[in-house]
C-alpha cells in the first residue's frame, strides 16, 4: 500500500533512494538473447507488434519493413526463440501493423500501413495465418498513401473496433465498424465540423481515455505540423480541444505513449519529439480531467536527441511504469520511475545501443515467467531481443476478455487496489490502459501488466469503453487472471 500521509519530500527520498539501490543493478536488468533467439537481420527496420497471434498462449512478434522487405511474424515456440514465416503475401512496405480483431471472433487481425503503399485489412484464421480481407470490409483504396499512423479503438461505444488511418500529405479518415461485416466513413457523422478535418502529417494517431469518462479520445502526432488533440465528447463527437486542454502550440511529434506518471490514477502523456527536429520529449501530467500541464522538467526526462519510438512497461517490478526510449543512433534511454513523476535514467551499456539507429520497440513478457522483456528494432542493423532478468513472483497479467466484438479489451481502463479497498485511490496500486499502439509503429500486447508483491491480496476493476465495469476481488498474484464477467473471483 502506498503511505500517502508521510511527507512528499519523505516519501521522495526513499523513492530515489531505492532507484540508487535496486535489488538487481540496472546493468544485470536484461540480458542481450539475441544469438539464440532465431530472430534475423532486417536492414529496413521499423515497428513491432507483440500479441499471441496463433492462440497458443504466448506472445508473438510481427516485424513491419520498409521498401521490398517482407512483413514477417516470428511465431514464439518457448524459451525465447522464434520462428519466422511470412505474413499473407508478402505485404512490403509495411510501418505499422496495427493489432485489431475487427470481427469480434476471438483472434487478432492486422491493419497494414506504409510509405507509400496501399493500407491492408489481414484476417487471422486463428492459427496466425493471414488472408487479405482489405477489398470485402470496405477498406479498399485506389491509390498508394502514407499511412504509418493507425489507431485503433471504439470510438463510438458500440462494441466494436473503428479505425483513424494517417494518410501523409491527404486528410486522414476516421472508420466505424459495422458489426464485423465492414467499415463504412465517418465522414459527417463524428466529427465536429460535420466533415473530416484537414489534417496532414500524421506520424502516430492513438486512441486512449485522457478525460476519464470511459469514452476513447484521439491523439495525433503530427510531424512538421501542429498535433491535434481530439476529446470524445458525450454526444459522440469528436472535438478538437487542442488549445482549451493545454495542448496548443506543441509543435510537431513522432508518437506518443500513456503512462501514469505520477500515480495519481489518471492518463499521462509521454511525446516523442525527437525525429530529424532533435526536439525534447515531453511528459504532460493529467489534471484528471483531460487537461494537460507540463511534467518534463521536473521529472528528469526530456531526453534530447533524434527519439523514435518508446515502451513503456514496469521492468523492475516495483509496481510503477517504466519508459525505454529509442533513438537514432545518439543512444538509446532507459528509465526507472518512483511512482510519483520523478525518473532515473539507469541505461546499461547493452541497451544503450550507442551509434545505432533505433525505431520501434515494445516490453512484453516473451518467455512467460511474468517479467517483461525487450525487444528493439534496428535500422540497418541487427534487430535485439533482451531477456528481463528480475524472475521474481511479484506481478500480476489482466487480460479482458470484451462483451460484443471487442474480445481483447482495447481501451479498458484496469486498476488494481489493495484487496478490500476496491476504489479508494489512497490504495491504488497500479493502472493501465489496454491500447493498441505505443510509441512509434508499434503496439505491445493487449493485456495490462503489474508489479505487485506476490505476498498480497488485491482488487481489480476493468472499466470499458461506453462506462461498463467489471470487478475481481480478493486476487492472488503471480498469474494471468481473464476478466470477463461483471463479478470475478480468484
């Protein structure tokens, strides 16, 4: 349980004290398991999808290139080794694989995007093999377009998965789900302006609950233009609240992440602002109610540089989120937070990876012992796998399983609390929001993680998208528990 009474600069000290002397140094965190892991050489690297796409239980990776480089999915067979195979085709040019179960059958789909090249609807069969199901869902477009920001989520609270594509130098396009059959424009209907605004540029578009009332908002990161911040108002409209939310006049970004920084339980922002701007990063703490203040300064972050990409994930287990930052090639960052907005930057040479140039990467648990590990896309250099070396039982896997046809519970809103103080924030231990992207052109998988001391009882509660709750109390840790009912027990 977190002592809100102690004192902050108290409760400060120790933090950082304990950041000063972990039970394992920052440099014995992970180890590089490249060599054996199976995984190749991709000279055009770019982002990273994590999920157990073939329904065996363990988490996948698809691999997204650049120009004639074949998509790949590296199925994982235990122990962190992976098997590649290529993806429905070959789909080339791929930035972004967008993870998306369009259709509500229990397996996750991809949306396909690049620069330039057609966007791509693949259906899983279940088994992780893909058929091409773009042309049949209403998707279809006649010319090539830059599509690397997809974002994935439902917009309209009806149960199902929309979809905002980027489209480069055109306006974007924002789709609703028909109930799986296919998806048809937003155009007139969800926007403010009764029209698709014209907005270009986009490098990343997220959707995630930045208000708190259980309806998805939209970020988008635009790159050489202004990002444009759109809230989810209660007549299901999106508006562009850009400047009324302290988020005008930002400048250009590359992607973005949610991270509750501060442990307050509400949704930060992290912005990568790095690209070929060499920008800072920004951090904007949430009021709670979807307004922004800056962070940066205070909480050591920044990170100047070229950024890319980041994950976010809490690699130590000591229950609060932590960031990797991808670079290109000024040195990769590695941070460790104290729960309360303050970051440490610990990077150990091996992830450092000076000199390299970096792009997507994503924290997911590979090999199935409840810690997170690593996983870096590297430009013209070979791609890394870093085995997370905690192998501790103090953590705790959600997984969602959605009413209607959002299966995987992308936008659920999890927090975990002290067993019998379901609610109360002064015994908040954690929260996480399932999203299907992160950083840049990547997307971790579609659970929420937590380090929790194993020696504990706690209290889950699942909000989704539309305000519906969900409950599990009186929680073991050290397993992965499947909410999918409004009452759970252990």
């Amino acid at each position: 349980m977190r002592d809100r009474g102690r004192p902050k600069a108290v409760a400060m000290a120790c933090a950082l004290l304990a950041l000063a002397a972990p039970s394992i140094s920052a440099a014995e965190l992970f180890v590089d398991a490249t060599e054996a892991s199976g995984i190749g050489l991709h000279s055009q690297a770019l982002g990273v999808t994590a999920a157990d796409f073939d329904g065996d239980g363990d988490v996948d990776l698809v691999f997204a290139d650049t120009s004639d480089a074949e998509m790949l999915l590296y199925r994982n067979e235990g122990g962190l080794v992976f098997e590649p195979e290529v993806v429905a085709g070959p789909q080339t040019n791929v930035e972004f694989a967008a993870p998306i179960d369009y259709d509500g059958d229990g397996d996750l789909d991809l949306i396909c995007g690049g620069w330039p090249r057609k966007w791509s609807l693949l259906a899983n069969g279940g088994d992780g093999t893909f058929e091409d199901a773009t042309a049949t869902r209403g998707l279809a477009t006649q010319e090539a377009v830059e599509t690397a920001g997809i974002a994935v989520g439902d917009v309209d609270v009806d149960g199902d998965l929309d979809v905002y594509l980027g489209r480069g130098r055109l306006p974007d396009v924002l789709y609703l789900n028909d109930a799986g059959r296919s998806f048809v424009s937003a155009e007139g209907t969800l926007w403010a302006s009764g029209l698709l605004p014209e907005a270009t540029g986009t490098e990343h578009a997220l959707f995630a609950d930045l208000t708190g009332d259980a309806r998805p908002d939209l970020w988008v990161s635009r790159y050489g233009h202004e990002c444009t911040y759109y809230v989810n108002d209660p007549h299901g409209t999106l508006v562009d609240e850009s400047e009324r939310r302290g988020l005008w006049d930002l400048g250009p970004d590359f992607g973005s992440a949610v991270i509750d920084a501060d442990g307050d339980g509400d949704t930060d922002l992290y912005l990568i602002r790095g690209g070929w701007h060499r920008d800072t990063n920004r951090l904007l703490l949430n009021d709670g109610k979807g307004a922004f203040l800056p962070g940066t300064e205070a909480s050591g972050l920044g990170d100047e540089g070229t950024g890319f990409g980041c994950a976010v994930g809490d690699v130590d287990l000591d229950g609060d989120e932590d960031l990797y930052i991808t670079n290109d090639g000024s040195g990769n960052r590695l941070f460790l937070s104290d729960g309360r907005g303050r970051f440490v930057d610990v990077t150990p040479e091996a992830l450092r990876l000076a000199g390299t140039s970096t792009r997507g990467a994503v924290l997911a648990d590979l090999d199935g012992d409840g810690d997170l590990d690593l996983v870096v896309r590297c430009r013209r250099a070979h791609d890394r796998v870093f085995r997370n070396t905690t192998d501790s039982p103090n953590w705790l896997k959600v997984r969602v399983d959605g009413p209607g046809l959002n299966r995987f519970g992308i936008g659920a809103r999890v927090r975990v609390f002290d067993g019998g103080s379901l609610g109360d924030l002064a015994h908040l231990r954690g929260q996480r929001e399932i999203v299907a992207a992160c950083g840049w052109c990547s997307a971790p998988p579609p659970e929420a993680h937590f380090g929790l001391p194993a020696d504990g009882r706690y209290d889950v509660e699942v909000v989704l998208p539309g305000g519906t709750t969900w409950t599990a109390t009186d929680v073991p840790a050290t397993q992965t528990l499947v909410v999918s009912s409004p009452v759970a027990g252990p």
